[in-house]
C-alpha cells in the first residue's frame, strides 16, 4: 500500500465529517412528498417527546427550571417541523430556483431556512424564558388519586391593593369535599375546612415557579386523601 492511500486519522475524521454533512444537507433538503411527511413525521415526535418528558421531569423536580427551555423546545417544534418542511423548504427551493445569482428572490431563498431557524431559536429562548399556560402541563396532576365523580369547577379572580395582586378563589361545588388546602412551591398557605370553599391568597404568598408566581389547589376528603387538584399561575388569573 502506497503512502498516498494511508490516510492519517485526522483526514479520515475530516472526510467522514465532510460526507456526514452532505448527507444531512441532501436529506434536510429533499423535498418529495414521502420526504416531506418522513421529516414532518419525525420532528413532530420528537417534539412531543421533548414537551411532554419536560413536563413530567417538572412535575416532580420543581427546581429543575432549565426544564423550561427543552419543554418549549418541544411544543414549538411541533408546530415548527410540519411548516418548515412543508412550506418553507419548497418555498426556498422554488426561490432559489427561479432567478439568477442577483435575483431577490434568489437570495431570499438562501437565507430563508437560516432566518426561520434563528426565529425559531428566539422563539423558543423567550418561551422558555416566560413560559405560558399551554407549553406547560402538570403531570403530577393528573396522575394523583382522582373522583369522576367530584369535579367542581375552580373559579378564580385578582385583583390589585397596594401594588400586590389579591386573589380570591371558589368552587363551585362543595358535596364530597371534607377541606381544601392551598399550597405554593410544596408549603402550605391556606386550609380552608367550610363550605363553600372559598379563600383569598395574595402574591407575596406564592413561589415562583418556572418563571411564574404558581399556587395548588387541594381538594381532600376526610381521611386526607387527595380527591383533585388544580394548578394555577398568578397570568391565568383573570382580573376581576
């Protein structure tokens, strides 16, 4: 074997890198309609993955707030996949293909796939910055010991004194109910054991949670089991 075929183990990583990359462009750029649905499909899954396995990790480790980034990661990408390579990508492809090298659209098409994905990033910094009530889910919720047959509605309204939100909360049920205890980051701010369940809270009692001022509400019978529970932010809260 001639030293001109002996490849030193940083070419060979090169080269292998190099082809890797053609591979990943061909593939990111294949616009059939298998392909479309194959990469759609695909990105959509892993989404939902991302989305929900944040939330249950969340759920569970509240501290864990980086969970927010990955979690909104997820739930735009499953939004994001289906358009990107659905109406972006041929878009780009059509643009790019329709002009000569000083043609706008031409150039609008080169840059189109890098713009949508640094939105993208932006998108998913903010939201996981300021997560909003849809990207997150309470898991721990619902797989708690739950009644069909005990499920009043939670109504809940603030108001402002003193530059601090005030927040007042009802059921609209209360039969099956022995108290309901109010909680915010794991200690408990309120027990409420008359009906018809009502109780107010104010937001110097709340724990921020994942970027928002967060309380639980516990709904128990009488041996203290836990019968429902609802989760909310101080942002779900309408004014009253």
């Amino acid at each position: 074997m001639s030293d001109e075929t002996v490849r030193s183990p940083s070419a060979w990583l090169a080269g292998s890198l190099r082809d890797a990359w053609r591979t990943l462009r061909s593939v990111y750029y294949a616009n059939s309609l298998s392909w479309r649905f194959l990469k759609s499909g695909a990105l959509v899954f892993l989404g939902f993955f991302l989305w929900s396995a944040s939330n249950l990790l969340l759920s569970y480790q509240r501290g864990w707030t980086w969970l927010t980034y990955p979690m909104a990661y997820g739930f735009l990408l499953i939004l994001y996949g289906p358009v990107h390579h659905f109406l972006v990508i041929p878009l780009a492809l059509r643009w790019r293909r329709g002009g000569g090298s000083n043609d706008t659209k031409t150039a609008l098409g080169r840059h189109l796939p890098t713009g949508g994905l640094a939105l993208f990033l932006v998108a998913v910094v903010v939201l996981g910055t300021l997560p909003v009530a849809p990207v997150t889910f309470d898991f721990q919720s619902s797989l708690d010991g739950t009644s069909a047959d005990i499920n009043p509605d939670l109504l809940c309204t603030q108001s402002s004194a003193g530059g601090e939100a005030h927040v007042h909360c009802h059921l609209t049920e209360s039969a099956g109910i022995d108290h309901v205890v109010v909680q915010s980051g794991g200690d408990r701010i309120a027990v409420d054991r008359q009906p018809p369940f009502e109780f107010d809270i104010h937001e110097g009692q709340l724990t921020t949670v994942t970027g928002q001022k967060q309380f639980q509400v516990l709904l128990k019978d009488a041996d203290g089991n836990t019968i429902r529970r609802y989760t909310r932010t101080l942002s779900m809260v309408p004014e009253a």
